[in-house]
C-alpha cells in the first residue's frame, strides 16, 4: 500500500525525473521534425466542445494507470499545432524549440516576480527588457512599466494604474470614464467593466482611414462628457496599420 510519503518521495526523486524528462524531450524533438516536414499540414483535429468535455471526463474517471509521455501524447492530440505550416499565428506566437527548456528551468525555480525577495533575477531582467523597450518606443528614460501575460492582464494593469494615479478619490469611483478608440481591442471594454465602470462611460470616438483614434474630437469628446457628470480618467489609443 502507497503511503503518503512514499507518493511525495516519488514525486521528487531525481531518479524519476532523469528517466522521464529524456522522453518527454524526445517526443517533442519529434513532433516538430513532423510539423516542418509535412507536405499536407496538420494543424488542429476538430473535436466540439462536448467531445473534448467527454473525452477528458472520462480520462480523468479511469483507473488504468498511465505514464506521463502517454497522458502528454494525449493532450498533444487533443490541442492545436501551433508549429504547423497550416497554423496562421492567431492571437497565439509560434514558441521557439528552446523556450521548452527556458520553461522547464522556470518551471523548475517557479521564482517570481511579485516581490523582490521571490525573484531576484527576474525582476532585475524585467526592469532591463522594459527599459530596453521603452528606449525603442521612444520613450523618456525614466519609463517603466511591467511584463504582463498578455494583452487582457496588460490592458486592465495600465487601466487600474490611470485610476490609482489619478488622484481621484473612491467616493467618486461611479462616475469615472474612459475615451477610447472606436476600434479598441474588446478587451479594453471588457476590463473597465471588470473595474466597475459602467457602460455608457466607455466611450468611443471614431477612427480615420488609418484606423488611427480620430484626436481632432478628443476635446470635443472630453467636454461633453464632463458637462454629464462623468469624469474622464484616462484616454486609451491603440495601434494601427
């Protein structure tokens, strides 16, 4: 019978992990020696929403033991194919083979950047990226900013730092406002929501034929809204073609 620390000795053997990570590797060196070479490109095998619920459902109610190469065979068949040649780079970048080991490293310290003293490395490297791209930008020196996961997490930290920086107090929270782009990504939206903002103050101003935010109506949009009460705490742009 597996006692409790037997599993945990087990889950932390070097042992183990020597004999499976070597597989693991294998079979991903394999399946992107499959992706660059298929003349017919695979990308996604199609399964509805209830196949895919079903199927994982009943994986997870098995009693057959299963390997981690096996249980990661799986997961690889039921999921895109982001290094296919079929794959057109939706929303998803197609990952470097050597970010598997940069990620295994990661995953391995799990360090962070939340606090100093949980990730030293990384925050000095976030400060060195962030100055790097500022610089490129254009912006001033003194710029700052945060590595985010992605662009809803990176939207709703640069709206809730507008309404930290403000000054405005809280007291005055159901009256705050935001003018953005008519062509704003829907996450723009869907954070200030998320913030409490109500919806008829997520205002929109039209684009040009760049669709670039159309600036020349920015006072005029500024002033209306300030004469309904609301108060303007921020003015988001977006990039454009």
């Amino acid at each position: 019978m597996k006692t409790a620390e037997n599993l945990i000795s087990k889950a932390y053997s070097p042992d183990e992990f020597e004999k499976e990570a070597p597989k693991l590797i294998d079979m991903i060196s394999r399946e992107l020696k499959t992706s660059l070479s298929q003349t017919i490109p695979e990308t996604i095998d199609r399964y509805s929403p209830e196949e895919q619920l079903r199927f994982w459902q009943e994986d997870f109610s098995s009693s057959d033991p299963v390997d981690l190469p096996s249980l990661m065979e799986k997961v690889m068949s039921h999921s895109i194919n982001f290094h296919s040649k079929g794959y057109v780079g939706h929303q998803v970048a197609v990952t470097l083979p050597v970010t598997v080991l940069t990620s295994a490293m990661m995953a391995y310290m799990n360090n962070c950047t939340t606090v100093y003293e949980l990730g030293m490395a990384g925050n000095a490297m976030e400060k060195v990226v962030i100055s790097h791209l500022a610089e490129k930008f254009g912006y001033n020196k003194g710029a700052t900013g945060f590595v985010a996961s992605g662009g809803s997490i990176g939207n709703l930290t640069a709206l809730v730092t507008a309404r930290t920086s403000s000054g405005i107090e809280e007291k005055d929270y159901h009256r705050l406002a935001v003018i953005v782009s008519g062509e704003a990504h829907y996450s723009v939206e869907r954070e200030a929501k998320i913030m409490g903002i109500q919806s008829e103050n997520i205002i929109k101003v039209p684009v040009g034929d760049d669709f670039g935010i159309r600036t020349e109506l920015l006072e005029r949009t500024y002033q209306q809204a300030v004469s309904e009460g609301k108060i303007i705490f921020c003015v988001v742009g977006c990039a454009c073609p």
